[in-house]
C-alpha cells in the first residue's frame, strides 16, 4: 500500500509542471514566458523529490519481500522467474498508482494551480486543464521510472542466493555510482554559482537551483553522509541516559547505511524548499530589491515535490514497521516495559527527523555563504537570508505526517506478545 501512495503522490506532482507547460503553450505571448519559467523550475525540483523518494521506496519495497522471493528459490521457482514476477508486480503497482493519480490530478489540480496562479504577477486568469495526451504521458513516464528503478533490486532478488538474504542487512549503497553521481551534482551547483555574477544584471535565477542540486547530490552520498552527521549530533547525549534512545539511535544510524533510509526523504522534504528560499533571498538582498518573492509561483514551484518527499518519508518510515517491531520485540524479552519500546520508535523517527533538519540546515548555511562569497564584489551589500521560520514550518509538516506512521502501526504491534512480534516478522 505504501508504495503505491508515493506512486500516486508522484504522479500528482508530476502533473503540476506538466499542466503548466500545456498552458505555456496554448496561451503563447509574454504569459507563455512566464508560465515556462515557473514551469522549468517546478520540473527540476519535482525530478529531485521524485528521483529520491521513489527510489527509496521501491527498493525498499523490494527488499521487505526479500526473504518470500528466496523461498519461491527454495521450492523450485527459476530465478528468471522470480526476476520476472517481481518487475511485474512493480510494472502493475506503477500502472495503478499512475492511473490513480492522473485521475486526482485532473479533478483537483487545475483549480489548485488556477488559485496559486491569481496570485502571481501577470499569470492570473489562465486555466490549466490536464488534457487526456498531457495525462497519459506523465503516468506513462512515472510508470517507466518505476520499472527503471526496479529493474537492479528485482534482478537481484531473483538472482541472489537465498543464504545470502537471510544473512543480508539491507540495501548496499554502491559506492562508485552514487559517489560519482554525488560529485557530479556538486560540480553543476558549483558551476551555477561561478556565474552568479555575470547574471546578477537580470536577477541569477540559477541562484535558486543551487540548494536543491546540492540536496540532491547529498542524497546521492546520503549512506555516508547521514549516519556520520546522526553519530556527531547525538554523540553529546550519553548512551545511559536511556535504554530506548540507545537502541533506537543505533536502529536509526543502521537503516541510514542502507540505501532506502528515511532520512534521505526528509531531507529532500525539508532541504528543498529551504535552500531554495535561501538563494532566492540572497540574492534580493544583492540586487537590493528587497522583494518578498511571488507567493503563487512559490507554491506552485516547491508545494508538489515537498509534499511529494514527505508522504515519500512517513511512507518509507512505515515501511520499516516491520524492522522496528522485531527490535521492539527484543526489548520486551529483556525486560523492556510498553514505555521504553514506545520512546524507541519515538526517539528513532526524532533522530531521522533531527538528522535532515541538521544537514538542511547546513546546506542552507553553504548556499548562502558561497553566494555572498560570489557576488560580493558586484554587490557589496549582499548577505545570506536565512530562513529559519521555513525551516521550523517544514519541519513540524514533516513530523506531523511522520510521527503518526511510525507511532500508530508500533502501538498496536505492541499488543501482541514479543515472541509472537518476532516469528511473523514484527506486524
């Protein structure tokens, strides 16, 4: 079920920036202009959440079935077989999901997108119906992502050794390719800052793609970077202060390694909107326009892929119901009361929670220091707009929706008896 909700969120999304270009070229002139430029950007930030969220959540999907695919293996199944029913699975789950959210999108989205356009300057009064051919090529590309991204995970369930899956931990991260991805996205936002100042004349609109290329680059690094950035600010609390924050932050650091970590969603839920407004304030501050920004474009452009990476992270947090019940279980047969295994889930989503909100923070920080450090010869004025009241809202939104994922489903497997918890796999 979860993954088919990220799917259908995704397909919501991504039918946003598909809207806007339609309108983009049906109403032509000086508003197409306009309509192009809000549309390239949502287009750019709803990839980013996209390629994160969804990635995350198939292959994390994939691997919870692990252990039922290798004992198809074990009475006698091929794995061309297996590789084949589960791409299948993923290939119908996508096509559903697809459907699903085409469907919403068309009833609900060209009203929303007609709301937020009134209030940007020159783009009220245009209508942004979702045509039936704008409709199935976006559900058509969700659908290919999918299967995209499913291709590795559902080759290697079929083709690894069923030893190996009952000894495996999770998803591997592979070092070369992300790394390399990593490296590469950081280049592009170094590259985009290098030419601030040769665009600061006509407003740097690149500025505000700098935070999300880097967002996505430390999502690329995500393995590494968020199980050292959880060990650095967790250190100054004591592992005796309590039984349950020491378990749930070594459950936390542990998923984090893998690369279907929670974390990587919450950070795309809270980092991207949050560097996206720190470079765009910077540099009204450079161009002394003092603007506060177009609201309308605004929400158009950061309200798909936020909400799009937190239904992604309260998904993937409950997705780990599984995981997290066996290790609740263990508690409860050393001696853990319903308590200390409560504060373990709680203390696990607020290390994910944590963990994002410090490395957004930090980027933030990054992205407004290298644009100042950039322009500040054109602009002597210029200083980095932190966001600290974006950063508290998106935040709370996140915990709002994850929280309740991860609380509700350990609740109610805490009404059963441990060992039972940790026989059917902790549901």
């Amino acid at each position: 079920m979860a993954p088919l909700l990220v799917i259908v969120a995704s397909t919501v999304a991504a039918s946003a920036p598909a809207a806007l270009i339609e309108a983009a070229v049906r109403v032509g002139g000086t508003q197409a202009l306009g309509l192009a430029a809000v549309a390239s950007v949502s287009l750019l930030l709803t990839t980013v959440s996209t390629s994160v969220v969804l990635s995350s959540v198939v292959r994390s999907a994939v691997r919870r079935r692990s252990q039922a695919f290798s004992l198809w293996r074990v009475v006698g199944a091929l794995p061309s077989q297996v590789s084949t029913v589960v791409s299948l699975q993923l290939f119908l789950t996508a096509a559903v999901g697809a459907a699903l959210g085409t469907a919403l999108a068309a009833i609900f989205l060209p009203s929303l997108l007609s709301l937020a356009l009134e209030s940007s300057s020159g783009l009220g009064g245009i209508r942004t119906p979702i045509s039936v051919q704008t409709g199935l090529a976006t559900a058509g590309l969700v659908v290919i992502y999918v299967a995209v991204v499913g291709a590795a995970p559902a080759h290697r369930a079929g083709y690894q050794s069923p030893i190996q899956v009952l000894n495996d931990t999770g998803d591997s991260p592979r070092p070369a390719l992300k790394l390399t991805s990593a490296g590469l996205l950081a280049l592009v936002a170094g590259w985009m800052t290098a030419g601030l100042p040769s665009s600061l004349p006509t407003g740097a609109a690149q500025s505000v793609l700098i935070g999300p290329v880097l967002v996505a680059a430390t999502a690329a690094a995500g393995p590494w970077v968020f199980p050292a950035a959880s060990r650095a600010w967790s250190a100054v609390i004591r592992p005796g202060w309590s039984a349950a924050w020491f378990v749930a932050r070594a459950h936390a650091i542990q998923a984090d390694t893998r690369t279907g970590g929670p974390t990587a969603p919450l950070l795309v839920a809270i980092g991207l909107p949050v560097t996206f407004l720190v470079g765009q304030r910077t540099v009204e501050t450079a161009n002394s326009s003092g603007g506060s920004g177009d609201s309308g474009a605004l929400a158009l452009i950061l309200g798909g892929p936020v909400l799009l990476a937190i239904v992604g992270a309260a998904a993937r947090i409950f997705m780990s119901n599984e995981e997290r019940g066996r290790a609740s279980a263990l508690m409860g047969i050393v001696g853990a009361g319903t308590g200390t295994r409560g504060l373990f889930v709680l203390w696990e989503v607020t290390i994910h929670v944590a963990t994002a909100t410090l490395v957004s923070a930090l980027l933030a920080v990054a992205v407004g220091l290298s644009i100042v450090a950039a322009v500040r010869h054109e602009a002597p004025d210029v200083h980095a707009a932190l966001e600290p009241d974006a950063l508290a809202a998106v935040v709370a939104l996140s915990a709002v929706f994850c929280l309740p994922a991860a609380l509700l489903p350990a609740l109610f497997a805490m009404r059963r008896r441990p060992i039972e918890a940790i026989t059917s796999g902790g549901n």
